[in-house]
C-alpha cells in the first residue's frame, strides 16, 4: 500500500490541467501515488497510456449507490465538487495512506511537500485561508464580501492524517455532499467549500496553514510577493510550493483568472511567467482536442441518465 496519495477530481474536459498537476507532484515528491477522480465516462477509443503512472479512476468504478440522485440533482461543477470527498474516500480504503492530500486539478506543484508533511506529524487536518489580510477599500474584485460568499477556507487542497479524525471529516463532508452540495450563495451554499468553515470547530487537531508558499492564486496576490530566483519561484522569500491557476481561461492568455479584476499579469514578471509556462503545458497535455470532448454527465450532453431514457 502507498503511503502517501494524493486525490484530483475533474471531468474530461480538464484533463490537462489533471495531468499537469499529477506530473508535476511526482517530479517534486516522487515518493506518491496520484489518483486522478474522473467525473466522466472514457470509450475505447481514449488513449490512457499517457497518464501513467497516474490512476484514471472514472466515477462508475465506484459503484456508488447515491450517485444517480446526485447525477440527477447537480450541474457538472456541483457534480465535481460533491464527488471530492467520495473520491478521497476510496482512496483511502484502496491505498491505506498515512496521509492523503486532496489538490484541485488547476494548480500546480513546485516544491517539496515535507514542510506538509511535517505539519501531519501533529494535526489531523490541514486547510488553507483564501485571506489572512483585509483587501484595500475599493471597487475591484475580489472584495472581502465575495470571501464571506464563498468561504473562508479553500477546497482545492486539503490534507489529512489516515486518523480517526482525518476520516471523521471525510465521513462527515461525504454525507452533506449527497444532497448539499449545490451552488446557491444566497441559499449559503457554495458547493462543497464553504462547509469547511467548520472544520476548525468541529474536529480536534485541526491546523489552518498560513504558510505563504501554500496554495497561492490571485485572491492572495494582496499579501504575498511572488518572486524568480535563479530557477526557483519563491513567495515572501518562502520557497513557492502549491500555486492554484483558478479562473484561468486558455482562451485569455493575458488574464489571470475570470474571476477577478485586481491584478494583471503584467504587474509582475515572475507571475507572468507562471501563467505562460502553464499555458504551455495545458497545449502539450492536449487541451484543445480534450474541451471538444463531450462530458458524459454534462447534462446538456446527454449522459447516462438520458441514455436510460430518465428523465432530466
């Protein structure tokens, strides 16, 4: 059994962005075995000899009995979201890790994962703030109301100790996400994050990682200097381990994310040469031909359920 593991989840149509992550976990931290969640169905026709040594787990190998109501209940977004913890569930009984650290497919890893790892020595639970300093007063995107809309905590990582605590949370999430994982923010639902508010008062050994290297994107660029020196990145001189690319659109090279609209890629050089190596590495993954690929639960494309003759 792997000792460590780490757990992606996306549909087809992020692929790329799923084999980027994996390659590049594995060139900084060889020692894990990498399982990409596929919320999506491959034919025959699909080549998966160039995502070894990665796991492709594609979501009917589960045999997950609540899947068709949720199928029925979620848009694909929702769908990929309330999956997470379904994925990291099966992961832990497969591999029976020590650890398991959950990464959303668009980010990248840069570093060495030890200084994570040492913090699993002492706590059960690791979780990581979109903020820990205020944003200036103004009118740019994103504020601190959208923080409050969308949680304080972000899922697209997460790690846990293989612990009575680290699957007390797994367990927990997984029984919310059947029918409480929908994108409402008036209704205070934003799919499966925004549950991690209670994660620090619900379970014991909880740390929330302010590391400045640690899942970096642009709702953090306020507080943390992104720098190149020599061939390492580095963020408030820390050495740049976790960079998350969330919001990136192939299709506008020049923007950092869709969702925001305070900063550019041209205020800084190293930040444009994050965003334009990715780049790279999304069209060599095959990006374009992977977006023309339907995804199967996408409803609009006719999965399953309409296969069945189900209705939508």
């Amino acid at each position: 059994m792997n000792a460590k593991v780490v757990v992606t989840v996306c549909s087809i149509n992020y692929l790329a962005q799923a084999k980027a992550l994996a390659d590049s976990m594995i060139k900084h931290n060889r020692d894990y075995q990498i399982v990409i969640g596929l919320v999506d169905k491959l034919d025959d026709h699909f080549d998966r000899s160039k995502y070894k040594p990665h796991y492709l787990l594609q979501v009917h190998e589960m045999n997950l009995p609540v899947f068709a109501e949720m199928y029925k209940r979620y848009t694909l977004l929702e769908l990929n979201c309330a999956l997470k913890s379904f994925f990291v569930r099966w992961a832990l009984d497969k591999f029976k890790p020590e650890h398991l650290i959950y990464l959303d497919a668009d980010m990248l890893v840069y570093d060495s994962f030890l200084p994570i790892e040492n913090r699993l020595r002492d706590y059960s639970i690791l979780i990581t703030p979109h903020i820990t300093q205020p944003f200036p007063v103004d009118t740019f995107r994103p504020r601190e109301n959208d923080i409050l809309k969308t949680g304080m905590f972000n899922a697209g990582f997460f790690a846990i100790k293989n612990d009575s605590i680290g699957n007390a949370l797994i367990n927990w999430w997984k029984e919310r996400m059947v029918d409480q994982g929908y994108e409402r923010p008036k209704d205070g639902y934003n799919c499966d994050q925004n549950w991690l508010n209670f994660a620090p008062l619900y379970f014991d050994k909880v740390q929330v990682v302010k590391q400045a290297g640690c899942n970096v994107a642009y709702w953090n660029f306020h507080e943390r200097l992104i720098e190149k020196k020599g061939e390492k990145f580095f963020v408030n001189n820390e050495p740049l381990i976790l960079f998350h690319f969330s919001g990136y659109d192939m299709q506008q090279p020049d923007s950092i994310s869709t969702h925001q609209d305070r900063y550019s890629i041209k205020d800084n050089p190293a930040i444009r040469e994050l965003f334009n190596n990715y780049h790279e590495i999304l069209a060599q993954n095959g990006h374009a031909e992977l977006q023309n690929r339907p995804c199967y639960y996408k409803k609009s494309s006719g999965g399953w359920l309409k296969k069945l003759g189900t209705r939508k």
